[in-house]
C-alpha cells in the first residue's frame, strides 16, 4: 500500500496555516521532514499528524521552545502526553500529588532555567564587549590627551631653547661689535677716551 504524500501547499491548506508557518516550526523545532529525489518537501499522515499536534499546542498558548522541549524529551509518547495534559480539563493543578502537575510542573522549570542561562550567559557576552569597547574607547581618549600634553611640552620646551640659543647668539654679537670697535680705535684712545 503506497502512502499518500502532500505537497507543503496541500498539507498547509489541510492544518488551515501559511506554508511559511511549517517551513518555520520545521526550522525551530528541528523536524525530520522527508523530501522527494527532487529535494521538495512531502508531508505524510505521520507529519500531518505531527503538525496538528504543535498546533493544538501552540494554540492552548504554548510557546514554541516548550513545545521543542516536548517533542525532543520523550517523543511521540511524550507529545501526546502533553496534548491530553492540555486537553484534559479535570487535572487539579492543586495536588501536589499529581504526577501530570509535576511533570509538567518541571518541563517548565527545566525550561525557566535553560532560558535563564542562556539569557545570562547572553547578558555577560554582551556586557563584556561593551565594557572592552568602552575601556578601548577611553584608553584611546587618555592615549590621545596624553600625546596632546608631551607634544605641547616638547613644543614649550624647544620654544625656550629656541630663544636661549638666540639670546646667547644676540650676545655673541654685540660681545664682537664690542670687540671689534675697540680694536678699531687707536690705544691712545682707549686709554684717554676720548
């Protein structure tokens, strides 16, 4: 007996969603979805089936990790499980002796805490760079304001420099005009002044 397989288009018309919608729950919730030799998804009853139960869940409100969580712990088992935990109205959430309660009680926890580490260790990557980029960023302004200053001391420095060789130049000058006028004039001179 051949098994009837569905295009997306068809099994999407069948579950009344977008074919975009399967592509997207098959993504996330890491489906096994067949294809044909030409690498075009097909859908079977199995699928189908598969399909209505994460609809039948994400309708009831669950989110798409929880349903992922269910399906990867325990199976096809453990799915319908879950879908008769929802479905079944008379569960008293109250008892803590309840088994249904306390599994689902810690899938929930479970996934609480897997989302909360993730959501940490997130946080600390994060944190992380932005605290290396900001030290960076001012390690660069303290670089810079320190070139700023030497360069303008430097500058200072050779500005004095500047004006002592000068100074001592003018001096060298006027000590040999001084020199030279005097050697210019007789000895007689020089002694009498006159």
């Amino acid at each position: 007996m051949e098994v009837k397989r569905y295009t997306i288009s068809e099994a999407a018309e069948i579950l009344e969603l977008e074919t975009h919608v399967l592509r997207y729950w098959e993504e996330e919730l890491n489906l096994d979805i067949p294809r044909n030799e030409m690498g075009h998804r097909y859908y079977t009853e199995k699928e189908i089936k598969t399909f209505e139960r994460i609809k039948a869940l994400k309708d009831k409100g669950l989110q798409l990790r929880a349903i992922k969580m269910s399906l990867s712990n325990t199976g096809e088992k453990r799915e319908s499980h879950s879908l008769d935990l929802i479905n079944n109205n008379q569960i008293n959430i109250a008892d803590p002796n309840n088994d249904r309660v306390r599994q689902f009680k810690l899938m929930i926890k479970d996934l609480f805490k897997d989302a909360l580490i993730e959501y940490n260790k997130n946080f600390k990557e994060e944190l992380k760079e932005d605290l290396s980029q900001d030290l960076r960023e001012e390690i660069s302004v303290q670089m810079k304001t320190l070139e700023l200053v030497e360069e303008t001391k430097e500058k200072e420095r050779y500005k004095r420099l500047d004006e002592a060789i000068r100074e001592i130049q003018t001096m060298r000058k006027e000590t040999a005009t001084t020199t030279i006028s005097k050697k210019s004039k007789p000895w007689y001179r020089q002694v009498f002044k006159r």
